[in-house]
C-alpha cells in the first residue's frame, strides 16, 4: 500500500499513532446495582495530543483532556482496566493533493494484527458530501480491498464530520481484530 501510495506521488508527513485501552464495569458495581457489565473504551490519536477520547459500548463519545487517564486510575471502584487488552495503530502519514492517508500497523501487545488505513478529504466536513471522491481515491491504491460505506456516515447523514467519528471508526476496528483472535486457529482457513 505505501509503495502504491508513493507511485501516485504522495509524500510522507511523518508518523500517527492510535491506541486503544478497554476498560470494564467494576464487579462491586455489577452486583451492587443488578446491571450487565459494560464496556468503555480510552482512546488517544496523535492528531490530536491533548484530547482523550472515552466511547462507552453502543453509546456516546467523550471527548475530554489528557488528564483524563489520571481520573480512570480513581475511578477503579468503578471501572477496571481490562489487562493484556491493549490494542494500537502506528504508522505513516501520507499527504496527497487534498487527501490525509495514513497507513499503520495494528497491534496487540507484542504482535502485528493487522493494517488499517485511514482516508481522509481535507476540504469537506461533511462526509456524505464527498464519499464517493474517497471510494474513487481509495479504490486507486487498494482495489477491491476499499471499505463500504462506514457505519458512522449512516448516523451522520449531514452532519458535520469530527474526531469523535474517526475514533469511532477505530474502536469498530479494534474490536473486530480482538474478534478475530478470539477464532480457534484450527477453525481458520
């Protein structure tokens, strides 16, 4: 993918970064207050080095400062890490014309899981507006292998695109790579 990226005359500026921490209902909370345990998950992206994002399962995103790992570490009554579950996206950034694109490796703990890429049009905010110019440049360096339309845009309709989506995006994928670990290796073929 880089060495397509290249061809088209992209230029590399420079690196990203995206993790992910899953954290878990407390059990002291699940049994004092009779509910399911739910999911949030602590996020930070390198575009944007003094935000944290925190997504509860199938709800709302926060978007909150940096310090917002310091108040996770009180809140452990409440919510606790969910150890050895950590889960990143590292890798280049490319600029090409008006298009950002970054390619990166995805990992869980010390092992490559995957390969994510990130388009996106600098000009519009709203992404209906120019999906199908993104599936034409997506298309021009990854074939078949482009993405649908992303879950996020179905919600969004008009809407202004922000942050808060593309990390919703990612937390989508980490959680289908997790999902793909979870497969017996003999099931795979």
């Amino acid at each position: 993918l880089t060495r397509k990226l290249e061809v088209l005359g992209a230029e590399k500026q420079g690196t990203f970064c995206v993790d992910c921490e899953t954290y878990h209902t407390a059990a002291s909370t699940i049994s004092s207050q009779g509910q399911t345990g739910k999911l949030m998950y602590v996020m930070h992206n390198s575009e944007y080095p003094l935000s944290c994002f925190a997504l509860f399962e199938n709800g709302p995103c926060l978007i909150a400062d940096a310090n917002f790992d310091i108040l996770m570490v009180k809140l452990k009554g409440f919510f606790q890490n969910a150890k050895a579950n950590k889960i990143e996206s590292r890798g280049t950034r490319y600029q090409y014309c008006d298009f950002l694109v970054k390619v990166g490796t995805v990992t869980m703990g010390p092992s490559a899981r995957g390969i994510s890429v990130e388009v996106e049009y600098c000009p519009c905010v709203i992404a209906n507006d120019c999906w199908n110019l993104l599936m034409e440049f997506m298309q021009s360096f990854m074939g078949n292998h482009a993405p649908g339309v992303p879950s996020v845009f179905g919600t969004k309709h008009d809407g202004i695109y922000s942050p808060a989506d593309t990390m919703v995006q990612y937390m989508e994928l980490f959680n289908k790579i997790r999902k793909q670990q979870q497969v017996p290796v003999a099931g795979i073929r």
